[in-house]
C-alpha cells in the first residue's frame, strides 16, 4: 500500500497544513498525520490529545486520513507504520536549510525512509501556527488562515486567563 506520514507539531493545526494533507490524500491510498506529542524546542499551547482531536476534526472530509500521537524518532515512528515515505511542506525558501538539514539526518538514520517535499498554496506560505495565535491573542482575525474549531479553542484558552 502507498501509504505517507505528515509529521508536525500543529499547535494548531492550520489551512496550510489542511492544504498538505489533503494534495496528500490524493496521491497516497493512506496518509498519517503524525502529531509529535512534546518538543524540547516548544513550548506548546495544546496538549497532544487536544492537536489530534482539532486535526481530525478539521479533515473529516478525507476517508483515508488517519491521525496518531508519536513520542519517538520520526524515523522510528515511521518504521513502526511500515512507512517509507515522509512528507514536508516547504513554504519559503527559509524553510529550506532546516528541511535540508532534517530530511538528511533522517536519510541517516534510516536510509529507507525518504522526505519529499510540497508546496501548500500560495495563500497560505506566509502563514505558521504561532504567527496565528499571535494574532488572534492581540484580537487580530485569522478566519481565513485556521478552522473554525481552532479559533473557538483558542479563544477559549484567551477567555481561561
Ligand atoms: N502551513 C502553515 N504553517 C506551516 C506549514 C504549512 N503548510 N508547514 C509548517 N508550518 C509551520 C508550523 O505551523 C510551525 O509553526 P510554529 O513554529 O509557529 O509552531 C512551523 O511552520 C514549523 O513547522 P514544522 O517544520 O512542521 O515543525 P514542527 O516543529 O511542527 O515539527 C517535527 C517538526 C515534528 C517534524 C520534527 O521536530 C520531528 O520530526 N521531531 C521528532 C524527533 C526527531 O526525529 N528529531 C530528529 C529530526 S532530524
């Protein structure tokens, strides 16, 4: 089965992920979106259970679209899903280097898995997930850039403070 991982943290999820997912969804029989549970680099505004349940949510639409929390190696996780196929968006060039440097050092570790790349729609390059909560926290509109389901949760988290 042609089956690819779209790995990322999606604190929160946005329609520039959604773009990814769904140009993958045509291509692969199976897509896994797999959600890093804890990165030593973030500081996470969801939990990894609450980043699922916003993805799945938002890509209802796709059958063959399946979700799961991983806490490893993205090399690993993949092996565990007999994947051979991971999937990165490539937004700008600044993208480039640290994809650069990521996909070859999962090259490394586990030569039978390889990185391709995508580019989500133009709409969506200059757009990430902290940039968004930045804006809707300072009152700004995101409508055009995240889920419904997003907004309300981080509203809800702004009106919990
Ligand atoms: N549309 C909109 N935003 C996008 C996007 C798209 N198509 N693609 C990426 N972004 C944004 C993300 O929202 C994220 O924004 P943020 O930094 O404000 O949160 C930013 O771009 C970076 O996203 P991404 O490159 O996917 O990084 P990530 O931190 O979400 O995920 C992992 C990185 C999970 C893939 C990586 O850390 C990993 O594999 N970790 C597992 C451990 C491991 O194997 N480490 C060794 C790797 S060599």
């Amino acid at each position: 089965m042609n089956k690819a991982i779209y790995p990322g943290t999606f604190d929160p999820i946005t329609f520039g992920h959604i773009d990814i997912i769904e140009r993958c969804s045509k291509i692969y029989d199976e897509v896994v979106v797999g959600v890093l549970n804890s990165s030593n680099n973030k500081k996470m505004l969801f939990d990894a259970v609450d980043r699922k349940e916003m993805i799945e949510k938002s890509i209802s639409h796709l059958d063959n679209v399946n979700v799961k929390i991983f806490n490893s190696l993205l090399v690993d996780f993949a092996n565990n899903e007999k994947c051979k196929v991971i999937i990165r968006g490539l937004r700008v060039l600044s993208d480039f280097e640290y994809e650069f440097k990521m996909a070859l050092m999962n090259r490394n570790l586990n030569d039978s898995i390889t990185t391709l790349f995508m580019m989500p729609h133009e709409k969506y390059t200059h757009i990430s997930s902290s940039l968004l909560k930045e804006v809707i926290f300072l009152n700004g509109k995101i409508d055009d850039y995240a889920p419904t389901i997003v907004i309300d949760r981080i509203n809800k988290k702004i009106n919990e403070k």
